[in-house]
C-alpha cells in the first residue's frame, strides 16, 4: 500500500511538472503559442466533460471534428481569436440541428445534451479564452497567475492530505479540509509577496488572495459536477491528478473572476 501511495505521488508529480514546463514554454513563445495551448486544454477539458456528462457519442465526435480544426488551422491562419468564435458558431448550430432529428432521445434527452453543450462552452471554453485575452497585457501576469494557482493548488494538497481534519463540504468533496485550505492560503500569499518583491507591482498580493479563495471554489465546483455524474474523476487521461478538468479546475473559475478585474480596472477606474 505504502508502494502504491509513493508510486501515485511520484507519477503526480512527474506528470504535473510535464505540464507546468509546457505551459511556461507557451507563455515564453509567444501568444500564438500560448493560444493554441489554451486550446488544446480546454478541447481536452471539454472532451472530458462531455463524456462523463453522458453526452451521445456522435455529437462528442462532432464537437471534437470542429474544435480541432480550428486549433489546426490557427497553426497556419493569423487571425487569432476571431478563429475560434468564427469555429465555435458553426459546431454550435451542427449540434443543435441534429438534435431535432435524434429520433431514439426523448425531448428531455435532447435538451440536456443541448444544454450539456452550452454549460461546457461557458464552463470551460470562455476561461481558457479569456486566459489568451490575459495575455495580452504581458507574459509576467499571466504566468505568475498560473505560479499562484499552482502553489495553492500543490500546497493545499499537500497539507491538507497530512493534516487536515475539519472538512469544508463532506457531501460534495470529502477530502477537501479546512487547513488545506489555510496552508494553501498562505503559501499562496507568501507567494503573491514575493512575486511583488521580484515584480514591483503591489496587486499581485490582492491577486493571491483571490486566487486562493476562488481555486477552491473551482475544486468544489468540479467535484459538484462529478458527484452528480457519480464519477470520481474526470477521466484517466491525467496519469496521477485524474483528467485534465481534475487538474484545471482552479484555472476555470479563477481566470473569469481575474479577467472581470482588470476589464474593470482599465475602463472604470
């Protein structure tokens, strides 16, 4: 047992500093790079869920036919973001019209695939999305937002699973603590304290504390979305964290709730 827990924990690892380098390495190519990677994660994500959400086969299929056509032809167009919303209208309405003609589904069924469809675009796709629009405003804030994430996450892990007692929502996450949370919390502030040191920009300290508050919001979230599905993770396609949803819940709620304040910052304020 104790084999397999140390075996666990090393592929974890393993496999999360694989992904931690591809990122890093997309944010320093460029915003080409980095958009196509934000792509490829949220179609992975997206493929995830629709499977555990019991979406039909075919239309899984189709969805996946558009999105990775459009994350090939941004490899070779420079149209940047347009592409994908020119892409995501065209699957959108190909998924809704073959629901009209899906004689073996009940109304019922159709409507929860369709809406199945809709909540996957506004839970997944949108924060990937606006993570390239980050981008925009320099490679320093959005990899240091991915640092904060990243450290919460790994800390609140690592803390909770050696001392965590008092759970948060038994009934949604059983695992997930109240120190974990603490410990993540504060390494995640000490983190943000550093990135102002190194940076000299005081909002990374009110940055971090807002991506430790809504990262665990996007675990229970995640874990809703799981429990309710009767699944334990999104998939095995994330050796050691599950799926890649697992492992980029945080990421989807923290980059709206992040993204709304700096739009509110630049036009309000």
């Amino acid at each position: 047992m104790k084999k397999k827990k140390k075996f666990n924990l090393l592929t974890r690892l393993f496999t999360g500093l694989i992904y931690i380098s591809l990122v890093i390495f997309s944010i320093e190519k460029g915003e080409k790079t980095f958009r196509i990677m934000m792509m490829i994660l949220s179609f992975l994500c997206l493929f995830e869920f629709l499977i555990i959400s019991g979406t039909d086969t075919i239309l899984t299929k189709i969805v996946s036919l558009f999105f990775l056509s459009s994350i090939i032809m941004d490899f070779f167009l420079e149209k940047g973001h347009i592409l994908y919303i020119i892409c995501f209208i065209p699957y959108s309405v190909t998924f809704f019209i073959i629901q009209l003609f899906l004689k073996k589904k009940s109304y019922k069924e159709r409507i929860v695939q369709i809406g199945n469809l809709i909540f996957g675009f506004v839970y997944i796709i949108i924060p990937f999305y606006l993570a390239s629009y980050i981008y925009t405003y320099g490679k320093k804030l959005i990899l240091g937002i991915f640092i904060l994430i990243w450290i919460n996450d790994s800390l609140s892990y690592l803390v909770g699973k050696r001392w965590g007692r008092i759970k948060i929502a038994t009934s949604i996450s059983p695992k997930k603590s109240v120190e974990g949370f603490i410990g993540g919390f504060l390494f995640c502030s000490a983190t943000g304290f550093f990135l102002y040191k190194i940076w000299d920009k005081e909002y990374w300290i009110i940055l971090s504390f807002i991506v430790s508050i809504f990262s665990t919001i996007g675990d229970l979230i995640e874990s809703l979305i799981k429990r309710s599905y009767n699944v334990k993770n999104s998939s095995i396609f994330f050796p050691g964290h599950g799926g890649f949803l697992d492992r980029l819940d945080s990421f989807i709620i923290v980059i709206p709730v992040i993204t709304t304040i700096i739009i509110s910052v630049v036009y309000f304020f």
